[in-house]
C-alpha cells in the first residue's frame, strides 16, 4: 500500500515512576591513552551550557525517505531519526578515541580483554516513560546482527553473544581478545526497546513512530517530503554532562527536495534556516543575494581538523573492464585534477592523496621498517612499485591539455590488452571499451562529464547516467554499477569498519560498503592487524601498509578534500564560541529568541 502523507502525534509517556534524579559521575574511556575530561565534568567543552531551548530549525535533504528504520537494507529512512535513539556511550567530537558514560553508568572491560560489561543507569527512560533495560540491549545486539543491515554483523563478527546479568547489567562475550575496539562500537550501538517492537517486523520498512530514549520523538512524518521531529521536553539526560547545552530547538524539520538548486532557492527565500555548502561554485559565486548583502544571512568557513578519508570515482572490480589494475591507473592518469580544480572548483580543493587523508594514518614516501614487516610476506603479489617508487599522483599545468598523462595512460591500457583502431579503444575481439559513471544528483555532471571528455581523448566510451536516489542506493546496495562517485570516511581510530569496508568477506554481501570489490588476502591480513593493535605505534604502521595496498591497487581515482565545514545560515542562530574539531556541531546550536524577533521584524519591511 502506498502511503504519501502520515502524521503522528508525539509519543505520550505512559504511568511510570519518575526516573530517580542522577547525579553520579560520568567516567570517560579512552581506546588508547587517557580521556581528556575528568570524571566529575559538567558538559562537553565546546558546549554552551547555557544555551535556551525553543524554536525551529529547518534543514533541507535531498532525495526521499519511506521508512523510518535506518538499521535494515529494505526502504530509505531519513538521517535525522537517529536523533530519536541514545547510545550506552556518547563521544565527545572534539576529543579522538574517547568516549563517556551515557546510558550507562559504567563499562568494564575483562581482565583478560574477551569480555565487557555495561551496567546501565537507573535514570535511563525511553520517552514512554519506562525504563532501559539490560535486555532491551541484548535484544537490540541480536536483531541488529540477525536483521540489520550487513554492516552490523561485519561490525559485530568476533562478539559471541549478549549476556543479561541482571535488569541493569549487560554482558558481551568475545570469541577473542585481539580486538580493542569492540567494548567501544559496542558502546555505540543505539538501544531500541524490545516491548515497542513485538508484534512488529524489524526487517520492513517502518512506517510508525518510532520509540526511543533520545532527545528527539517524531512527530510527523509526510513521507518523500518532509520529517518533523519535536524535543522530548522530558528527556532523561536533558541534565547529563553528556547532554546540558545539547538538541537545543523545539523543533527539527528537515523538508526534502529533489533538486539541489531548488533546495539553494528554498533557503535564499527562507524556507529552509540552516544550509551546508558542498559545492564550490556556489559557495564562491551563489551567496551575493540580498538577505547576504543585507546581513539577514550568515556564512562562514568552519575548520576542520579531523581524518578526512577518501572520495573518489569508484570501480567496480566486479565489472570485467575493471578487473585489469592497469586499466583502473590508466583511469586514474586520465583526470586533470588541476584543470578541474582551477575551472570548476575555483581553486578551492586540495587533492586527496590518501584513503586515510588528514591524519597520521596516511601513508607517504617509502613503507617504513615496521610497514615492511607486515608487508613482506605479501611481497609475491603486492606491485613492485609498492615498496620501490613513492605513491604519487600526476600533476598537470591546470591547462587541460594534459597529453603526457594520457600518453601514460594509453601505454598502460596497450599492455592491459586494448589499442587504438578508428580513434575507439577495442579489446582483442574488436569490442570499445565502455563503461556507465552512476551518480544520483545532477551537481555530479559539472565533474563527471568533463572527465567521461576526457576519456573520449583515449576512445573510450564513457557515459555519465544520473538516477533517483533511492534507485540509485538499491544499484549501490547490489554491485549494479560500473563507476560512481563515493566516499569512505575514516575516524582518528581504523577498526572494524574496515573489514566492511576492504575484505574478501565483504566484497560478496551484499550492501556492503566494499564498493569496488576489493579481495587481496594482503588486505585481509592488515585489516586484521588494524583491529588487533595493542598500541598506537602498531595502529599506525599497519593501517599505512593498508593505505599503500589500496592505493597501489589503483580501486578508486582519488578525488578532492576541503579542510573546512561551508555554512550558511538565517540570523536568529547562534552557536558555541569555542571552534570544535569537527567544524560545525549543529546539535550544539540554538535559535536566539531576540535576533529571531529582529529577524522577523526587518524580512517584514
């Protein structure tokens, strides 16, 4: 059945005892090291304490959402009703590798490492009014691993089992002991109430309200247009250190457009209260309209001083004319970064180098001594060129004529079995090299179609299709792809994430993240030594030998980074003074009653 506009009235709290007030300390626990805030702290320090509760926010998306289960492959659902659901441990974004006690009240990790505790907070509610249990936290592990989406149970693979031992005290079981990370993603995981979903089919599409214990319910939700999510005035954590000056506005409405340009028109005409830039061209030349000139619109270029990962044109190994490294590096040699750049990005990018970019994790120049011991085994069928020759990238004069590259590259794809015959690039059988470069926005096609140009230098036929999003994410989900263009983010700590992201388990599941299809036992072997480092000196040597087996496996043709958050906004907001690492931490704003009144007062006249 077709359902095209559904609301729901906030979720009332049924009888049930007040929560107990909460004043105990929130420890805080560190992957490597020491947490940076003592346990007796008050908020988070890039916070206002003070900040008043009230008002909207609206923000725009692009595409559209029909579910509101964002843990299942099946349906789309919006990235704003995560806010509905906490998680035992909440991390502080200006602090690496830490995180704090939230609904829990305390993690305790075995002494020999294969198993970690949790004991959960007597205050803990969800915004029915009844309380989180040790149970609701099991039966959240074992439905997300049996239904949930596959990066849950790549995520999940060496935990056993989830062991209540009492209604606060949860228990995790680890097939082994290698893996640091696990107490902490254990402590990410959203809790959802077992009672809520009997009766209810976890692996459809949701189309209810879903119950949480966060700081937002939903309120409406007019599927494909618009999500409206209202404060849980009664939030349990509302007072927490890891919750005071935090989920500020009355109201969060996120409005859903299909076309970008129509969603930067919605906000110049103040429709939409917040944006964040993603596109260059308009960041330099789109913001010189009258609300800007008049002061009614703010902007500002946040910095960022996180990991920025990898984005890049991604191909599909899985594609025979992808199978070939030589012909993947031949795509590579082919982009103009330069020329790009300076003509469409206003010279506004830096180019990315590495999949773990902005961080000490990115590889560079020769494999050190301790890459080299996880490496050499491998050395069979590892490239050469790995442990002799710097990782680098062509550089062109930025004038778009770049025939030494292209040169390069049709030396690479003769030897990969492909020649020129009537200006098309044909295999032995006579057959043109062709591919599909997928995307699911029109914004793509400013990038994408100058360099299919560009291959069209070499004779091959590229074709630049751009598709609806949720078409689109279904392909994703199935491999159903030549190229597209994507992103893997990376964190200041590799860990599991990288067995979804590299490994040969990975490359068969599908909706995975393994994208290209990447399947080398050498990755297996240093995904594993990521997960199971003991320090940060293994931490670092392992996952830059990673970094070099991806690069020189030539899986992605690396694209571009920005060092700072774009940020665009209606002049009744306010924000933390203090910079935080990520840039821009939105659930940290609030609307300012006085500038909103001013606001008001001045779009009247």
């Amino acid at each position: 059945m077709a359902l095209t506009a559904v609301a729901f009235a906030p979720l009332s709290a049924v009888a049930a005892p007040a929560p107990p007030a909460d004043r105990s300390p929130t420890p805080g626990y560190a992957l490597l090291g020491k947490p940076a805030l003592p346990p007796d702290f008050d908020h988070f320090p890039y916070v206002n304490p003070s900040a008043p509760k009230g008002g909207e926010i609206v923000l725009a998306d692009i595409g559209s959402f029909d579910s509101l289960n964002p843990f299942i492959v099946r349906g789309t659902a919006p990235n704003d009703v995560s806010l509905v659901w906490d998680s035992l441990l909440a991390p502080n974004p200006d602090e690496p590798n830490a995180s704090y006690a939230h609904l829990a009240r305390s993690m305790t990790v075995a002494p020999d490492h294969k198993s970690v505790t949790f004991v959960l907070r007597d205050a803990a509610r969800f915004n029915d009014g009844s309380p989180v249990a040790a149970a609701d936290v099991a039966w959240t592990f074992d439905t997300l691993r049996a239904k949930g989406k596959p990066f849950y149970s790549q995520y999940y693979a060496e935990v056993a089992s989830a062991r209540v031992d009492g209604p606060k005290t949860v228990t995790f079981l680890f097939r082994t002991a290698r893996d640091r990370e696990l107490p902490f993603i254990l402590g990410q995981m959203p809790v959802l109430p077992e009672h809520w979903w009997k009766g209810r089919d976890f692996s459809a599409p949701l189309t209810a309200a879903p119950l949480g214990s966060g700081p937002y319910r939903v309120e409406k939700a007019d599927f494909g247009r618009t999500l409206i999510l209202s404060r849980a005035a009664d939030w349990w954590a509302k007072d927490r250190p890891t919750g005071k000056g935090l989920y500020n506005f009355d109201r969060r409405r996120t409005e859903f457009f299909r076309d970008p340009t129509v969603a930067f028109e919605a906000f110049k005409a103040g429709q939409i209260t917040y944006r964040r830039e993603n596109i260059s061209k308009t960041w330099a030349t789109g913001y010189d309209f009258p609300a800007v000139r008049q002061g009614l619109v703010k902007k500002e270029a946040f910095p960022v001083h996180l990991p920025v990962g990898m984005q890049g044109f991604a191909m599909n190994t899985r594609r025979p004319v992808f199978a070939d490294p030589r012909v993947r590096e031949a795509m590579t040699l082919a982009f103009d970064f330069q020329w790009t750049n300076k003509t469409l990005f206003y010279g506004l990018y830096k180019r990315t180098t590495s999949y773990f970019e902005g961080s000490e994790f990115a590889s560079s120049g020769l494999p050190s001594p301790a890459e080299l011991k996880l490496l050499d085994p491998w050395k069979a069928i590892l490239p050469p060129a790995l442990f002799t020759t710097p990782y680098t990238l062509p550089v062109t004069d930025g004038s778009g004529n770049d025939l030494p590259e292209l040169r390069a590259a049709l030396k690479l794809l003769e030897a990969a079995g492909w020649r020129v015959k009537n200006r098309k690039l044909v295999n032995a059988a006579g057959q043109q090299m062709q591919f599909e470069i997928l995307a699911d926005a029109p914004v793509f096609q400013r990038v994408l179609v100058p360099y299919a140009t560009q291959l069209s230098h070499l004779g091959i036929a590229a074709q630049v299709r751009v598709i609806d999003p949720a078409q689109y994410q279904q392909r994703i989900n199935n491999f159903d792809y030549d190229m597209t263009i994507t992103v893997f983010p990376e964190s200041d700590s590799p860990g599991n994430e990288q067995v979804d992201y590299w490994s040969c388990g990975s490359a068969k599941q599908i909706g995975s993240d393994n994208l290209m299809g990447v399947c080398n036992p050498a990755v297996d072997a240093l995904v594993h030594h990521i997960i199971t480092a003991q320090d940060r000196a293994s931490l670092v040597a392992a996952t830059r030998a990673l970094d070099r087996v991806l690069l020189w496996g030539w899986y992605m043709v690396p694209n571009w980074y920005l060092d700072k958050v774009w940020a665009a906004w209606w002049d009744k907001l306010g924000h933390p003074a203090q910079p935080v690492r990520t840039g821009v931490e939105l659930n940290a704003w609030w609307e300012d009653p006085a500038r909103a009144a001013d606001l008001a007062a001045k779009r009247r006249h």
